[in-house]
C-alpha cells in the first residue's frame, strides 16, 4: 500500500528523504537506496514521498523470543514476529537477501487488525518488527506500536534492526519500543565496503535507545577476513561497555550467503572472539553452532 512517509522535504525539483543516514535526494519516479521510499505526484500535482511498503507483509511466525536473538529479555516467552520487504543497507552477506534486496510477495494487513491480531492471539507476549529492516518500514511500525500500548502497554514491541536511522525519527519510535536487537556489524570500512553505510550512525542508535530506556542486545555477525580482526572485536567491546557492562552481545558464525563466498567461520575465531569480549561485558553468547561446538568455543 502507498501511504505519504515522514521525515522529508522538498528541494527543488527532488524530494530529500530524512528518515536514515543516507539521506536520499530524489526524483520523480524514483526510490531511495532502501527501495520503498519513492517520489511521486499526487492529485493535485505536488511531489511527495511514498512508503512502497506500508501494511506490506511478507513473513509472520510465532517465534521464541531467544530466536530475535533477545535471551535477557522475557527468556522462554514466544513472540508475534512480522517482516516485510526493503532494506537501506546492502550487505552482501545477507541472509533474508529475498525480501531486504527485492519486492517479495506480500499480503496487505492494516494496523488496526495488525494490533488486533498480535493482542488476541494466545501465548504471545507481544509484536516484533524483524526479517527485513524495520525502520524503512517505519510508518507502519510507529502505528502499530502506538495503537497497541494506547490499548494495551504490558504488550511488548521489539525492533530487530541495523540502526540505521537518524535521531529524529528514532526518538519518536522509542516510546513505544520495548526491546531492541541491533546490529554491530564491524568498523567503519566494513560498513562502507560490505553494508553501504557508516558506524558512528549505528553507535549513536545504541547509545541513544539505552538512554530512553530500552533493552537493547547486540548481534554481530563474525565474517572471516573482514570484522574478525583483535582490534574490531575489542573496539565493540570497548563501546559497550562504555555504555553498560550488562549489554549481551551475541556472535554469530558466519555462512556463506547471498553474494559472499568466504568460507565459514572457524570455531578457533569464534572462541577468540568470545574470549575478547569476555574482558569486557558480562553476557556474550555464541549463534549458529551446534552444542558441541558451543562447548568447543567457551570452554
């Protein structure tokens, strides 16, 4: 469905969207990097900026809240989890690749049977924006989470997300956002080479969803050559803890997908990494290891 976005302004002849970091400039007839963003005229003639993708959905399932990952919070509950298409990064490692970088199949659902839904269905404990980027989805994500704590604020809200959104419209969210799972990819070459973005961004998401509140966990996905180096992985640990110690963080292995070939993730980095991390924060947690490996890694 197209529904008018937020965040933008007109200059000139093109349309400047304010929603992330990139900031897109454009014109008629065309997308921003995230692809669900475009610029059209409406009845009357005016330029405006569209959401390609509001009420769009591509993927809902009854999830383990550990699935998002999130092991902090409400452990052994399951959560309503949706998704719908577009992303504003383009890693090249992605493993939703099928909805982030294309327009996948999707069924309309409007808010209001959204919150419908997610309140009425049993033993779920709440709502999570996940599998594509949430925050190029953000009108609809904003009016479900709102709708849903004016009729009921126990249910909980979750964004599985790269935090790539600027300050302005993240703050607006927040109140509504009960726990967050973000990305910490690597340093900043690795956003620029292999994501299409910039670290100091998604620092700044961190920082500012613990200020407001939020339970927040990490995910950082260890791609061998590229984020698997001493000094990244003490730089991210250095970084949370500068924030709070209490932070988990969860180190995923690395599997060839989508456009990366690299071989996967040995078990020796998994095990040095989660070493590092360990003179830094608190709770950090290994994925995509069987418990062999897990035992493997952390003894």
């Amino acid at each position: 469905m197209n529904k008018e976005a937020l965040f933008y302004k007109k200059e000139g002849n093109n349309i400047r969207c304010e929603l992330c970091p990139h900031n897109c400039l454009i014109s008629e007839g065309r997308t921003g990097i995230c692809n669900v963003r475009e610029v059209k005229k409406d009845y009357e003639g005016n330029l405006k900026l569209y959401t390609l993708n509001y009420g769009e959905i591509t993927s809902m399932s009854l999830d383990p809240i550990e699935k998002k990952p999130l092991y902090n919070f409400y452990p052994g509950s399951y959560i309503l989890s949706i998704g719908s298409f577009g992303c504003n990064f383009k890693c090249t490692f992605c493993q939703n690749f099928s909805i982030s970088q294309y327009r996948a199949k999707s069924q309309y659902i409007s808010a209001k049977d959204m919150c419908d839904t997610s309140l009425n269905l049993k033993n779920n404990m709440g709502l999570a924006f996940t599998y594509n980027e949430p925050t190029i989805w953000y009108e609809y994500v904003l009016d479900v989470s709102r709708m849903i704590k004016n009729l009921n604020k126990n249910h909980k809200i979750v964004l599985v997300t790269n935090g790539y959104i600027n300050e302005e419209p993240l703050k607006r969210l927040l109140p509504y956002v009960d726990a967050l799972n973000i990305d910490l990819k690597g340093n900043n070459k690795y956003y620029k080479d292999i994501c299409f973005g910039t670290l100091n961004e998604v620092k700044n998401t961190i920082k500012i969803s613990k200020e407001m509140g939020c339970h927040i966990e990490i995910t950082t996905l260890l791609v061998p050559k590229f984020n698997t180096d001493d000094e990244t992985i003490n730089h991210i640990g250095k970084f949370l803890k500068s924030i709070d110690e209490d932070i988990p963080i969860h180190l995923s292995r690395y599997f060839p997908r989508y456009k990366m070939n690299e071989e996967l993730t040995s078990l020796e980095q998994m095990k040095k990494s989660y070493r590092i991390l360990k003179k830094y924060l608190k709770n950090v947690y290994l994925g995509n290891l069987t418990v062999e490996e897990l035992k493997i890694c952390t003894e």
